[in-house]
C-alpha cells in the first residue's frame, strides 16, 4: 500500500459511502442499546458489526478470516469500517455467534419500513402482494442444528419479499427441513395479499388464513378435487379457460369449509391452477400477480451470487442469522440509493459501480485534503502504484 491511515488521525466521510449507509446512521440512535453483560467494555459496537457486515457483503470476501484480512490491512476498511482499535479474530467471530441479533432485527424492520415510504409502489392496481417463499442455504457437518439429510447440512430461510417495491420485508430461519406453510400467518399483516407456489396448497390453510383477514394467490396441484359452486365469465381468446368459485378438497377428508377463486390460465401449453380468495381482481390480474411470483427467485439468485450468501461467517443459527439480516440490510440500502442517486432498480451493474465509486473515492478523498496537501505524504514519482 503507497499510504497508510495514521491512527488517531479524524476520518474523513465518504460521499458514497455515507450516503448509502446514512439510513442505517439515521436509525442506529433508536435502536435498542448493545450492551456488554460483563465488565468487560464491547471490542466492537453494533454500529461496528453492521458496518462490518455491509462492507462483507459489497466487497470480494471469500471468508470471516478473509474480512479480519481486510480489515486489519486495507486502508479504507480500517480506517472506515474496523472499530477504531481494531478487532481480533476471537472477538470477532465470539461477537457475529452471540451479540446484535437484536439491534440486527430492529434495524431490519425499520429500514424496511424507511424504504416502504421512499421507493415508488409498483403494481399498485393489485394491492399489496407479499411473495412468500423459501430458499435453502448450504451449511457444513458441524452445524449440527442445521437438519437436512443424511451426510448434508442446510439451514433454511422463510422471506416475505414485498413485490410492489421489490425488497425482502420479513424473514425466519430453521433448519433445511423446516415447513414452510407455518411462516405465512407470520409473514403477511392483515389485508396483504400472499402470492405463493404449489408447495404451499393446504385446504385448511386457505380457510385459516382468510379467518386471520390474509388474502392469498396461490398455485395449487392440477389433480386437485373441486366442487364447483358458479362459474365466473372469461373473455374468450385470453389465457384464461376458467374461472369459478368452488370447495377445494374431498368432502368429509380435506375440503375446504369456505369458498375459493379458482382460475385457470395457460402459457406455452402448460396449465397453472391458481386459488385465491381475491375476487375483486380480474382472471388475467390473477395470472399476472402470479406471474411475478417469479420475481423473488430472481431475488434469491442476485441475493446468493452477489452478496455472499455463501461465505459463512458463523456456523450457529445465531451467528448465522446475524449475517443473513445483514445480507438483506445491504440490499435494502442499495435498493434506497439506487432509487436516490439513478431513480433505478437494484441491479449488478450499479452494485459494481457502487464499489469502485467508494474505492476511487478513497484513492483521492483520503489521499488529498480539501486544500489539496498530500494527507500522508507526497508520492514518489518514480513508484508504481498499479494493483496487479
């Protein structure tokens, strides 16, 4: 490195990464206080572990030991991200298994709810849809809570991803063999309406969730029994060939107790039964709604490539929890200054852009002062400062 932070020096702000990490500095004071629990002072500070945490999940790291790496001998990360005496690998990884799952939780809410209010509402004429959905995250041997099968390991996230803003809203984590179906009721808050897959079709469900004031659009098995009740015009030449209210289920086995919306729609000849108890929306509302079900794999698919999903830091259901919400922190606040700063998605282009924005930054902002004197000495001239 041609330069190196002096410590005790202040530390300058960078524009775009304070800016993109001004919600979370906006939020820390409301947040419930971390505390030690011992005598001994905290080693790293909530503000710390979550700054820590966003720069893991924007930057190349492979490893927990990679990150301390970093932290311990990049000018920026030490001098921006590290706690201001830095932090060792014991107090590091002791800190991410058992401290700041709470203030991780809370900040989670609270962003969610900032970025509700701020990004445009998508989809509007459909109301508030909450894809719901899980994904299975692979873990090692040794975890041993993680439950999944013979010689595998893997943990499991229950997400509820708000389509109309495209951002994640709730999630829950177990292990890989957790139901999915308990975690609706959770998700969705009355009047929302759950957009869901074939594996979560249980008649009972659809009867409970309707009793809780919970909408939902979900796919169900094509073998499924129905007794028709009235069927529902169509408009001819569409894609949809029914339309009709009916009990789902077996009469005295599983049949569902109140009615149903059961539409039918097909696409390159293959056929998508969707039961819903939203029946002031059109059958092609419907099938659209469903449709953009689709948008939360692609959520999962950027979320695990781009922001390291995969490069476990903890191996405890808490330490990995803490991770995953800062995971899903990091996309909210790219998802604000994407909005902010392009008026645009979140996409792997502006993450890119993003990330050299801050490292251009630090080559000059950190390097220079405001009058233009060298801050840690002029450089050689003759020196070659290329990265190779």
């Amino acid at each position: 490195m041609p330069y190196a932070w002096i410590p005790g020096t202040q530390k300058k702000k960078h524009d775009t990464y304070f800016k993109m990490m001004q919600p979370v500095n906006n939020t820390l004071p409301d947040l419930t206080p971390l505390t030690s629990g011992c005598n001994r002072p905290l080693q790293m500070t909530f503000e710390d572990q979550i700054n820590i945490l966003v720069y893991f999940h924007l930057e190349e790291h492979h490893s927990g030991r990679h990150l301390l790496q970093v932290l311990k001998e990049n000018d920026f990360a030490r001098q921006y991200v590290a706690p201001e005496n830095g932090i060792e690998k014991s107090s590091f990884f002791e800190d991410i298994s058992s401290r700041g799952l709470e203030q991780m939780v809370e900040l989670f809410g609270k962003l969610y709810m900032k970025a509700a209010k701020q990004l445009p509402k998508g989809h509007a004429e459909l109301s508030d849809l909450t894809i719901i959905d899980g994904s299975l995250i692979n873990a090692v041997l040794s975890m041993y809570w993680a439950d999944y099968r013979n010689g595998a390991k893997k943990a499991k996230v229950h997400i509820g991803f708000d389509l109309n803003r495209g951002i994640p809203k709730k999630i829950f984590l177990t292990d890989g063999k957790g139901d999915e179906r308990p975690f609706v009721s959770k998700i969705l808050a009355p009047g929302e309406t759950g957009v869901m897959d074939r594996y979560y079709q249980r008649h009972k469900s659809f009867d409970e969730w309707q009793a809780e004031g919970n909408h939902f659009i979900c796919r169900i098995k094509t073998s499924t029994t129905r007794e028709e009740i009235r069927k529902n015009n169509i408009q001819p030449g569409g894609i949809v060939f029914y339309d009709a209210v009916v009990l789902l289920g077996t009469p005295y086995v599983n049949q569902t107790e109140k009615e149903v919306r059961l539409v039918g729609y097909r696409v390159e000849n293959v056929d998508y039964w969707i039961a819903t108890d939203r029946h002031d929306l059109s059958a092609e509302q419907i099938a659209l709604a469903y449709k953009l079900r689709w948008n939360i794999e692609i959520f999962f698919g950027w979320w695990k490539r781009y922001l390291k999903v995969y490069h476990l830091i903890s191996r405890s259901q808490y330490g990995l929890m803490v991770q995953v919400l800062a995971g899903l922190i990091t996309y909210i606040l790219l998802a604000i200054y994407c909005h902010d700063e392009y008026q645009e998605h979140v996409s792997v282009v502006r993450l890119r852009e993003i990330c050299i924005k801050i490292r251009n930054e630090m080559s000059l902002a950190d390097i220079v002062n405001d009058t233009g004197v060298w801050l840690y000495g002029p450089p050689d001239s003759g020196a070659s400062y290329a990265i190779t």
